[in-house]
C-alpha cells in the first residue's frame, strides 16, 4: 500500500515513493546539541520515526540520516560560557539525546553525520556557489549567498506570494545576515561562512577565505547530499524550520547542483504546553527528564506526542499524560489477550523481523487502523481505529483460525506507533526518600483523623521538600516538583 503525506512544496498530499523504487532516501534536520530536547523538538523527531516505521512496514527500504548541529551560534555560545571546549561540550549534550531518543524507543538513524566532520564538504559547497556567480567573500572574510541570484528563491516557504520581494541588483533587505536563526521574511543574503570572530574563541577551520567556521544552513546542504545524493526523495523537520533554514538549503543545494534537492517535505507542527506557547520564561519548556521525574514513563510521553495528526498543533497537558498512561494499559491488555487467543507469545508479539514476516498480510480488523497511517500519517486515526476493532474483537473474536491474522494485524500497529507496551510499567518511577514518605503518611493519618490543619501544614512541608501529594480515591501519591 503506498504511502502517503502533505507535500510542504506543492501544498497537497503526494505519494511517497523512493525514486529507485526501494529505498527511501529521508533527511532529519537533527537537534542542535547545545542543552536537552524539549517535548516540542522530540514530537517531531517521534513523528519521523513513525513515518520511517510504517514506510518500513508497507515493504520499503528508508536510508534515514540525521544530523547533529555540532556548531552553531547556540553551542559556540553556550560551550563558551561554561568554559568548556565546544567538542566536549556538544558530546554531552550527543549522548543526552541519544537517551531520551532509546527512552523513547526511536529507531537510530543509519547515519548521523556532526556538522563539524564535514567541513571539507561544506567548503567544497561554498567553492562551487563561488565558482557559479551564486555567492561571494566580503572583505572581512566572511561569505554569503546572493539571494537574488537565484530566481527561485521563495519557493518552499512561498515568500514571494507574501509580498517580500528580493532586489535584483544586489543584496536586498538591507545588509547581509549574519546569525543562523533569523525570524523575518528576509530576502537578505545569508552566510555560507563566516569569518572569525573573537566571541568565537577557538572554533575556527581554515577555508580559502580565511579562518572562520560555517553557517548553520549549508551543512544541512553539504550532508544530505554527501549521504543521499544531490537529489533526494523526503526532506523533514519542524514547521519552524520552513523559512529561513529549508529556503536556504534549497537555495545553495540547487543553485550548485541545477537539479531539484528535496523531492518532497515534510513538517511537523508546533506544540503547546497547557494551553500556552512554550518559552523559557513560562518555565515550561518540558524536557523528557523534567516529566519522567513527575513519575511519568516515557512511553506515555510518546503515546501523547503522536496522538495527535502531525499537521496539528498538539496542546501538552499532564492531564494527557494520565490518559496515555491508562489508554496504555488498555492496550497492554487487549494485546496480552490476543497474544493469548492466538498462541502467539510476547517475545514474537514485539519483534522486528518476525512482524516484518507478517507486515504485507491484510492486517484484518486493524487493516483500517494501518490506513490511516499510510493516508498522510493519521496517527490519530489510526488510534481510534485500533481501539475501534480491540472494541468488536471483545464482543466478537471470530472464528479461532483469523486469531493469528488479528494478532498480527495489532501487532503491525503497535509496532508502526513505536508503543513498548511494557515500558512503562517496568520502568522504575523515582522513589521517594524515607523522610519523605513518612511526612506523606503523617499526613493521610491527619487527613483520616480530619485534622485537617495539621494535614494542610503537612502538605505544605512536602511542598517545600520539592514533593507534591496527590489524592487517590484509596489512597495518594507524591510527584517530585
Ligand atoms: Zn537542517
């Protein structure tokens, strides 16, 4: 069954199909490892992995590469500031990632090139945008890419229909753009390099331009195509990535190359943290550890950040926690209790190449439920599907022989989510302190003798000690803060 999702660059939903007609070539904008991922970079890193997984599925090869911004504004900046050298710096911040990624169960890409190991190709990139009359050195021996030579400049993020309009003669909207995140519709050249500066301390690589290190846009560029070629079939990444970072891979890659980059791409979009944008300043720039130490599995954190269609904004609340954890369960069961009809056992029921065997089978009551992911990744949907047929499998299991087909079909699902069903429930939830948990049962006990003033000033003491108490219907929990 094709595959299919909502093409960035035509605006519509297209087929994805590997050119070679086996392998799809797809390309992850990585994480920039200066700090830890926050639930709004790793939704879309979990929805690309979805996507790999039901391509994989539906009996297709994926090459998927992603990268690791090792260099950039953000890491010289921060690395700088703890007085630690940028390598050493941007490796905790590598092995932190790759973490939460296994946390989280993501496939591990098959390659994951660092930024700061393709500088060659980087600079044979700059050379060749030299060479074509696409780019030029300034005076301080940075280099920049003339956006106004390439006619389509726009096309991706539709900067021109927004009115933006480049001036032909020379760079336009004013000087040239220096950072590596700029927010504007700005039609301005860009940096391909830039020359050394002093707050740069010693990141530096020689190029023929002089020393300096190269701008965040081009080693997107310079790695998709050393690794996928110069034209590719999936390009992904967060909505925000649009404009500027996609315009300009497009713009260096193709004004190089004169052949199309991406075939297609593909974004997720933003998510918001109750209700509210998520910013440093409202505190609640989530981090998979920050909800772990809530007493929150990781799985549920998955189950949340796909549940809702990759084109959506996802509103992230702890009240979606709970019920991920408790649709968990449900699923757990109901996939204990097809293991169970079918004679199938558990080990079977979770591995890859067994499920592989089984994956171009009519996924029978689930078969809907698949669809919906292959239809523009509706991982939604395709929840509600499977619960749908879990539903009517309870009231009407069928003849014994389909036991097997039923499972298997659930199986496909479960394995195309990522779910680990039994993740969680392993996973060992923070415990709390001696000291703690006898404050806690103090206060239940002042709670039950309706001493309510002592149970109040109780909590409160938690409280200080950095643990919340939650009340149960039998009994309570504590929630480190
Ligand atoms: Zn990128």
């Amino acid at each position: 069954m094709p595959v299919s999702l909502y093409d960035t660059l035509t605006r519509s939903i297209s087929e994805i199909r590997p050119e070679d007609g086996k392998t799809l070539g797809f390309y992850c904008c990585g994480p920039t490892v200066y700090g830890p991922s926050h639930i709004g970079n790793l939704r879309t890193f979990l929805l690309q992995d979805v996507f790999r997984r039901t391509v994989e599925l539906s009996g297709l090869s994926v090459k998927h590469v992603r990268n690791l911004t090792d260099v950039d504004d953000k890491t010289i900046r921060e690395s700088r500031a703890k007085s630690v050298p940028l390598k050493e710096f941007t490796r905790g911040w590598t092995e932190r990632f790759h973490r939460d990624s296994a946390a989280l169960n993501m496939l591990p890409p098959h390659f994951e090139p660092a930024a700061t190991d393709h500088i060659k190709q980087q600079i044979e990139l700059i050379r060749c945008l030299i060479d074509r009359g696409h780019a030029y050195a300034s005076e301080s021996g940075s280099v920049y890419f003339r956006v106004s030579s390439f006619g389509n400049y726009g096309k991706l993020s539709r900067l021109k229909e927004r009115e933006i309009t480049t001036d032909r003669e020379g760079p336009a909207g004013g000087e040239p753009i220096d950072a590596d995140e700029y927010e504007r519709d700005s039609g301005a050249d860009f940096a391909l390099w830039k020359a050394h500066k002093e707050e740069d301390g010693d990141v530096c690589w020689e190029s023929p331009w002089g020393p300096g290190r190269p701008g965040w846009h081009l080693e997107c560029s310079a790695m998709s195509m050393a690794y996928l070629g110069q034209t590719f079939d999936l390009h992904g990444g967060g909505v925000d990535l649009v404009f500027p970072h996609h315009e300009n891979e497009i713009a260096q890659s193709e004004a190089c190359t004169c052949k199309p980059f991406a075939r297609h791409w593909f974004h997720c979009a933003h998510l918001t943290v109750e209700g509210s944008k998520m910013s440093k300043s409202l505190g609640n720039l989530y981090t998979l550890d920050d909800i772990q130490a809530r007493g929150h599995g990781p799985m549920a954190v998955r189950y949340v950040l796909i549940s809702a269609h990759y084109r959506q904004q996802l509103n992230f609340t702890m009240d979606t926690l709970h019920a991920a954890e408790s649709a968990l369960k449900r699923l757990r069961a109901k996939a204990d209790a097809l293991m169970e009809t079918a004679g199938i056992d558990r080990d079977a029921f979770y591995d890859a190449g067994t499920i592989m065997k089984h994956a171009g089978e009519d996924a029978g009551a689930f078969q809907p439920a698949w669809e919906q992911l292959t239809r523009d990744l509706n991982t939604p949907a395709a929840l509600g599907e499977a619960f749908r047929a879990l539903g009517d499998l309870a009231k009407n299991p069928g003849a014994p022989g389909v036991a097997g087909k039923q499972a298997w079909g659930f199986a496909k699902i479960v394995r195309a989510l990522g779910l680990d069903l039994h993740r969680d429930r392993e996973a060992a939830r923070p415990e709390a302190p001696e000291e703690i948990r006898k404050l806690a049962e103090a206060r239940w006990q002042a709670k039950r003798d309706k001493d309510f003033a002592r149970a109040d000033a109780l909590r409160d003491q938690l409280k200080e000690a950095g643990w919340r108490i939650l009340d149960r219907k039998d009994g309570y929990e504590l929630e480190a803060l």
